[in-house]
C-alpha cells in the first residue's frame, strides 16, 4: 500500500514539476483574462476603423462587404451548383434544398465529389488553375448525368481575400495558405472561372455568387438555426465573418438592411498591434512562412502553424537541455515535423501521454515520463493560446452586434468549421468556456458545421434567387404607390381646376373652397385675453390665451386637454356638445374664472360652410367622428344650446374657426408673409389667402360689407374714417378654407388609387368621401400600410406566409409608429423590436419590407400634399400677376411634424412642380390656441367698430 502512494507522489511530483518548467519557459504564451479583453477592445477598434470609408485603407482588419444580405429563412428552393477551392483540394456538388420539409436539416440533399490539385497548379498559371476546376466541373456533370444544356446556377466558395463590389464578382487581394497562382491578383476570380468554363465548352453555368468559406459556414448554419448570424472558421487557416448593419459600412451604397462582413481577422497585428504578445517562436514562424510579415494573428492560431509552433518551441528546449537530456534529432530540426494533428493527438483526454510518447520516438528521440509530459504541457499551452486568442475575436464581434441591436443581452449562434475546431479534443470546450467568460451579457451558442464551406455556398445561391424572386414581385406590388412626375404634374392640374371650380356660387367641385370670413392676418396690434376652444381628433383643449402687443408683444397660453371617449365622438351630438361643456366648466374651475365672460374663439376642425365669423354648419364629419344630429345644423348654436343646458355660465362665442386657418394665422403673427396654412396630421387640408374679387360665394357679403362701409363713411369722425379705410383695404382678400381632403370623391383620383386604399375607405365611417385624405393623413396611412403588410403575407411574401391575429386587427399601426420604423437612426433589429412588439413575429428580412411599404405609403402621400401645395402657391402667384411669388406656409400637424422624412418629400415636390415660387414652411408652435386667439382678437376689433 506504501508502494502504491509513493508512486502516486512520485509520478504527480514529476508532473508538477514538468508543467512548472514549460510554464516559465512560455510565460508569454498564457494569456490572462484583462490581456484577452485589452485583446478583444483592440480588435474592435480595428473593426471600425475597417467600417470606415476614411480609415479603411489603414485597417489591418478589412471588414469586407459580402453583398450576402440575408441568411437563409427556410423557404429557399431549387437545385444549384457549387465550387469550393481552399487549399490543396477543390470540391464540386450539386445541392437540392426541398421545400416545406418538416425538418429543415432533411431540407437538403448532397452529392459531392473531390478532386484534388496537383501543387504544381497551386503555384503555376492562375489560368490552367481554373482550366483545371472547370474541366472538373464538367466531370461531374457527366458523373451524376446531370444536363449540360440545362441552365444550373452557381456558388463559388473561395477562401482567400477578396474584394467584392457585387455578389458575383471578387478582386483577389492577395493569397493565402500554400496557394500562389500567377497572375490573378488584383484579378476578377469570378471572371476568371466564367473565362474558363467558356474554354472548356459544353456547360450552361451561371456564376450567381462568389463566398469566402467563412461565409458559406454561416450561411450553412444559418439554414439550421436562423439566430446564427456569425461565421467562425479555425482550420488551416482562420477567420470570422458577421451580419453587420448595412447603414455602417461606409464601403457600400445605401444603409437599407444588413450585410454579412468578411472580416478577414488572420491580418490583425499585421501592423504591430499585437506586438506585445508575440513571441520569439511567432517570429520565427513567420520569417520562415511564404508571406512573412502578414496574417499575423492567423499564424497564431490557425492549423497550418500550430505544429510548427510546438515544434520549434521543443527543439529550443531542448537545446537548452530542458528536455531529452539536451539531445536533438536531426528529425526535430526539419520543418513540418509536428503537424496540428500531432498536437491534437498529444491532447487526447485518456491516451494524451500514450501518444505523446509515440510521436517523440518517431522524431527518433528518448523522452523520459517527464519529457512526455513536458512536450504534452507544450501543445497545450500552444492551443490554448490559439482558441483564447479566437476567443477574443470573437468576443468583439459580439460586442459589436450587441451594440449595434441596442441590447443588454445578446442571444447568437455562431456556425463553426475548420479541422483544428473539429478535431482537437479540448479545443471548442475550452473556446467556449473563454468566450462566455468574456461576454458574459452574451447568450452564445455554437454550431458546427456540415459541409459548411461546400453546401454554404449553394445556399447563398438559393439566398441569392430567392431574395431576386421576392425583390421583384415586391415591387411589383408595391409600383402603383410610385407617382411619377407626368402623374404628380396631372394631379396638381386636377386640384387647380378643383380651386378654380370650387369657389364659384354654384359648384359641383369636390374641393369645397369655404370661406372663412378671415379677411386679414395679424398685424401685432392685436392684444387682450381670449377663451380658445380646440375640437379635432381625439383630444379637446381649453385653452386661456392672453395677447399683449406693443414693445412687450407676446402671447401666453394656459390650457387643458380631455380625452373625447369614442363612444361620445359616435353618439348622439347633444351628448358630444354636452361633455364639451363640461370640459369647459372644469377648466373654469380650475383657473377660478367661472364668472368672467371672454370673447371665444372655437376651433373645430371639420368641414362648415360659414356665412359669418360666428356661424358653421357642419356638413360632414371627418377623422372617425359619426355624432348623430350634427350635420346640416350650426355648431356655434349647439354649442350655445349645451351652456344652456349646463347653465353654470355663459360663453361669447365671438368665432368659428378651421384648425388649417388658425395655424395659418399662428404663423403669420410671427411670419408677415405667411398667407398659407396646411395640416398633415389625423387629417389633411391647406388655407390661403384668396382675391375677394374671386370667391363668388362671398359676393352677398362683400356688398353688404361695402355698404356698411359707405354708412360709416358719411360720419365725420376722422379717426374711424382712417380705420374703415384701413379694413375696406384688408377687404380686398379672404381666407379660404380648402377642405382639400374632399379632393377625388368624384372620381378624379381613380387612376392612382389602389386596391388598398379602396379596401380602406370601404371599411371607414365615411366611404367614397375624403378620399384624398385618405391618401395622405396619418389616421389612415397606417391602414393602408396594414392592408398591404396583409396581401404580402397571402402571398408568402412576408412573415413566411403566416398571418397573425395581429395583423388581421385594424388600427394595428398608427402613425407614431411608422414614423418611428421609417427613422434613419433604428436598425434593422430595432424594426424588427417594434415589430414584435406589435404582435408581429419577424425576421430581418421581414423588417425590410415592413420598412419599405411605409416608406412607399408616406412618400406617396408626400408626393400628393406637395403636389396640392404647389396648386395653391401657382393660384396665388398668377392671382397677383408675377413672375416670381415668394410666400410662407404655416404648417401643424404630427405627420409633418413627426415623420422623419414627409416633410422632406413634400417640399421637394412642390418646389419641383411650382418652380416659379420661393416657399418657405414654418412649423407652427401652439397654433390651435394662439391661432383661434387671433382670429377671435380681430372679429371683436371689427365687431367694435
């Protein structure tokens, strides 16, 4: 039993003491956890700095675009050809991906076959090199009866730095591996092997996309696990490739969607960065390499170096008399002697030391127990430091998509390839234990995978024809909500010819053209306090609005706001007018004003026909209101009748005023060239300033109002006989209010309204009514969007032709939210957050196309309030006889004033089609209750009079 322990203490002493050797021996080759994590930031710098257009040249790390745009989603069909060139072998297979298979591993069947190449092409003509891949091409063809006149579409994997400008074309930067055929650096390699299979005749080959293995990796896992958004290969070689948001590489037009990067890692330290860590060893490996001075942290870590590592680290300690007693075999000294499968064998969990012990004898060496032990101890440190260094890669890739998805914990799948991976013992177990001890906000899971570098590159081919499918049948769907310029042009004309109809006696027009009995904007004079009243959506203010003119000029405002229930907005109009009232006494409570009697201006934002300042009939609810009893009736009166009713207090309702006129005047109290008002909000319409001389409608009024002034001109009081000068003046305009949302309900939009839109007026309060606003506000662009979101889906288009219960919901988007997907500064993992949280289950892909139909729907209405604005600014300027108008327009609204980009869309398109007009928008602030303040100030200086 003694004999037992003593052996046990003898043979762990003799461990201890052997690993404490090799350990002081490369005390720079254990990296501790804060070197990896100074490792991983630096990488990442080198990262951004690849990203950029600016610093890219400089970068070490080249991060390049793929141009792969997705992984695979499931619904990838078709058979499809693919080519793998990385080393001394060169694969060709065919690829079937099934559809609607249960299992999207059994989705996918291979026959493959291997041809090697002699190494004399390796380093020969870069022309016979591809002579020799496409007559193996034709092989197999012929092989597996496969038809030659049949159009079969290829994927090109090839695992060396490339270039790409397009899916299908590639730059070879430079050669790696054993690889050095002349004369195709610099070179397209797609366009080399198109050359080459026309040398050699007989096929019908498309080249559809050319993939970097590390790539075709991702994409292969991606089939399998749609969460697998990196790349990783540690083989004879090494490098990782990620899905980045496209809006970041500089090196890529546009910033829609996201693009899988090449980060081309085995370059990092190339410039010295990891000089820190290097060692002697490392030296010597690259000196003595067919690249020297480049791919740094590849000869760190990949295959083809880590045998040679271990190797010369031996024949140094051993020279130095730390191992075989100081003996040395002229086999130890050759080069290429211990290869990575050695070290993955002098690893192995049980027979690690068995087969250390073999592998040193072959090297005609005697190593003692303790020699074993201490070669062993070698290999591990030599790996360890590999899968840290991957580790801390990888860690920064991590880091990256986590920042760039605004996330506290990222949940990933990284798809893995490369012999060392796969056939080392303790390699992925120890790369992924350092990995989650890294990034420990990282949820990681790693996938190996199957013919990962071959089968990738079918299905970024099958990627690649499924998105060219859907881009076009999208686009066909989406073509009718594109307004070309000769439609906006025939638009704008329509609406002019409705102005011009509109404001006849006698008018069939669907552009209504109500006078407002407006007769001038304010002119600063202005001053007292007012009571403002605010009807138009949802919400109804009250606001206390107090003028001060003279050199103190300033307007103060104290308001507010009350939910009207949408029961109250569709039932019964006394109801409505009654929970007004209320609002109002409430409000007089609060601002203990309940005994004073203001003048009143009420704003209500639906379409009246006014004979008067103080009067409005209601001729048609608008914007979700259906209140019974109020069309045809005076809402000045109902409102009158509902203080009654109350009898708490008394109102002076001095004036009736439209929303679109008070932002007018809001405006022009700051701005005296603002004769125009346009809302884009829950609703759409557009005010101006019209000649009195051609509102017909209004001629009764002018004639009394001249007789008015003719009675006041015979009294001798010289200061009101200046005043009625003054206001027989101002007389000579008139606010219209346009009521353009009206515009199409005869028909004349016909031509551009598509089906959704008429399925969205067909569910609406008011069908065949307001159809231009239904174009063009926010309370239906949602809608609209919704019912498309719909066919999409119908279709298989979108959400892998599942419709949730969600979308199915009206009202599902509101306008907040498409302005908030249609925002430049959200990724496309943002989107897709909304999405999800609409009820919306998404991918990446799916947020694409979200973004886009509200994109189309939001520029289309743009478009037409752009070409309705330039309709109204050419009136004016032909009323007034010029060459050249310059105007301003007082703009509310939260589609206009939300949307990232509507306001935008709306200004280039009525400066395109009103060219001879210099307009300048000013976005108004508390216009609803300075504006009807306003208005109400100047009746009651006319009423006074």
């Amino acid at each position: 039993m003694f004999a037992v322990h003593f052996l046990y203490y003898f043979f762990s002493k003799l461990r201890e003491d052997s690993i404490k050797k090799v350990d002081r021996f490369l005390d720079g080759m254990r990296l501790q956890d804060n070197q990896l994590e100074d490792i991983s930031t630096r990488f990442l710098a080198e990262m951004k700095k690849g990203l950029s257009a600016e610093s890219n040249a400089a970068a070490t790390v080249k991060m390049l675009p793929t141009h792969v745009r997705s992984t695979p989603d499931g619904s990838e069909k078709g058979q499809f050809l693919a080519l793998d060139l990385g080393d001394t072998k060169f694969k060709v297979l065919q690829v079937k991906v099934r559809e609607d298979t249960e299992s999207k591993r059994r989705g996918v069947e291979i026959e493959e076959q291997t041809y090697p190449i002699p190494k004399e092409l390796l380093i020969g003509s870069g022309a016979e090199l591809f002579d020799h891949m496409s007559e193996s091409l034709k092989d197999f063809l012929h092989q597996n009866n496969i038809s030659l006149e049949k159009k079969h579409l290829l994927g090109f994997t090839f695992s060396f730095p490339c270039e790409q400008k397009t899916l299908d074309q590639g730059l070879l930067l430079n050669w790696s591996k054993d690889c050095r055929a002349r004369g195709l650096q610099g070179k397209d390699v797609v366009q080399a092997l198109r050359q080459a299979i026309d040398r050699t005749g007989g096929m019908n080959v498309d080249v559809l996309a050319l993939v970097n293995d590390t790539v075709a990796t991702m994409m292969t896992c991606g089939f399998d696990d749609q969460s697998c958004d990196v790349g990783l290969i540690i083989g004879s070689g090494t490098n990782a490739c990620y899905m980045e948001e496209q809006c970041h590489i500089d090196l890529v037009e546009g910033d829609e969607g996201r693009m899988c990067v090449n980060t081309e890692w085995g370059a990092f330290g190339d410039d010295g960065a990891l000089n820190d860590i290097i060692t002697e060893f490392d030296r010597d490996i690259d000196s003595a390499s067919n690249n020297p001075g480049i791919q740094i942290f590849e000869k760190m870590i990949s295959g083809l170096y880590l045998g040679e590592l271990v190797r010369l680290i031996v024949l140094k300690m051993a020279k130095q008399g730390l191992l075989f007693e100081g003996h040395v075999s002229d086999v130890l000294r050759t080069k290429g002697k211990i290869t990575t499968a050695h070290v993955a064998a002098m690893e192995h969990h049980t027979d690690g030391l068995r087969n250390t012990r073999g592998i040193l004898i072959d090297l005609n060496l005697s190593p003692s127990p303790d020699d074993c032990i201490a070669v062993k101890h070698v290999s591990t440190i030599v790996s360890f430091r590999s899968s840290n260094l991957v580790a801390a890669g990888l860690a920064a890739i991590l880091n990256r998509l986590r920042e760039n998805r605004k996330v506290e914990t990222l949940k990933v799948t990284v798809g893995v390839d490369g012999s060392v991976y796969k056939k080392h013992p303790q390699y992925a177990k120890r790369l992924q234990k350092v990995v989650r001890r890294l990034v420990p906000e990282c949820q990681v899971q790693f996938i190996l995978s199957e013919s990962g570098s071959s089968k990738g590159a079918a299905l970024v081919t099958a990627v690649a024809q499924r998105l060219s499918s859907w881009r076009k049948q999208v686009d066909e769907m989406l073509s009718p909500f594109r307004l070309s310029q000769e439609q906006l042009r025939l638009i704008k004309a329509r609406m002019r010819a409705g102005l011009e109809a509109g404001l006849k006696r006698k008018s069939s027009s669907s552009i209504k053209m109500l006078p407002s009995y407006v007769y001038r904007t304010p002119d600063g004079t202005e001053h007292g306090n007012y009571l403002a009243l605010d009807l138009g959506g949802t919400n109804f203010r009250v606001l206390l609005v107090k003028i001060n003119s003279g050199l103190q000029q300033s307007i103060q405002l104290y308001n507010k706001i009350y939910t009207v229930p949408q029961d109250i907005m569709q039932g019964m109009g006394e109801q409505l007018f009654d929970h007004i009232v209320h609002c109002i006494s409430d409000f007089l409570d609060y601002m203990g004003m309940k005994n004073a009697c203001l003048p009143v201006g009420f704003t209500f934002s639906f379409p009246c026909e006014q004979n008067n300042i103080d009067t409005g009939t209601l001729m048609n609810w608008t914007k979700g209101f259906k209140a019974t009893d109020c069309e045809g009736n005076d809402v000045v009166d109902m409102l009158r009748e509902a203080v009654k009713r109350r009898n708490e207090f008394d109102l002076d309702i001095i004036a009736v005023i439209n929303d679109t006129v008070e932002t007018m005047m809001a405006c022009a109290y700051e701005d005296p060239q603002c004769e125009i008002g346009l809302i884009v909000g829950t609703g759409t319409n557009i005010c101006y300033m019209e000649d009195l001389r051609n509102i017909e409608k209004a001629e009764i009024k002018e004639e009394r109002e001249a007789g008015t002034r003719k009675e006041k001109g015979d009294k001798q009081d010289g200061e009101k006989e200046g005043e009625e000068k003054r206001q027989a003046g101002e007389m000579k305009k008139m606010c219209i209010n346009t009521e353009l949302g009206g515009l199409g309900d005869d028909g004349c939009l016909d031509d551009i309204i598509t089906s959704y839109d008429t399925e969205v007026d067909q569910q609406s309060l008011n069908p065949r009514k307001q159809r231009f606003e239904k174009l063009t506000s926010g309370m239906y662009l949602g809608e609209i969007v919704r019912q498309v979101l719909l066919d999409l889906s119908r279709r298989g288009l979108l959400f892998r032709g599942h419709i949730s219960e969600a979308l199915t919901r009206p009202g599902l988007f509101h306008t907040k939210k498409l302005s908030q997907i249609e925002s430049d500064r959200l990724t496309l993992l943002q989107v897709r957050s909304i999405l999800q949280q609409l009820g919306l289950d998404c991918t990446c892909d799916d947020s694409i196309i979200v973004k886009e139909v509200c994109r189309m729907v939001s520029s289309r209405a743009g478009q037409l309030c752009g070409a309705g604005m330039a309709a109204v600014v050419d009136k004016i300027r032909e009323n007034r006889g010029l060459d050249q108008l310059n105007i301003t327009v007082g703009v509310d609204g939260i589609l206009y004033k939300l949307h990232p980009h509507f306001s935008r869309i709306l200004q280039e398109t009525a400066s395109v089609l009103a060219p001879q007009c210099h307009t300048i928008f000013r976005t108004s602030e508390e216009g609803s209750g300075k504006g009807a303040a306003l208005i109400t100030a100047l009746a009651k200086q006319k009423q006074d009079m």
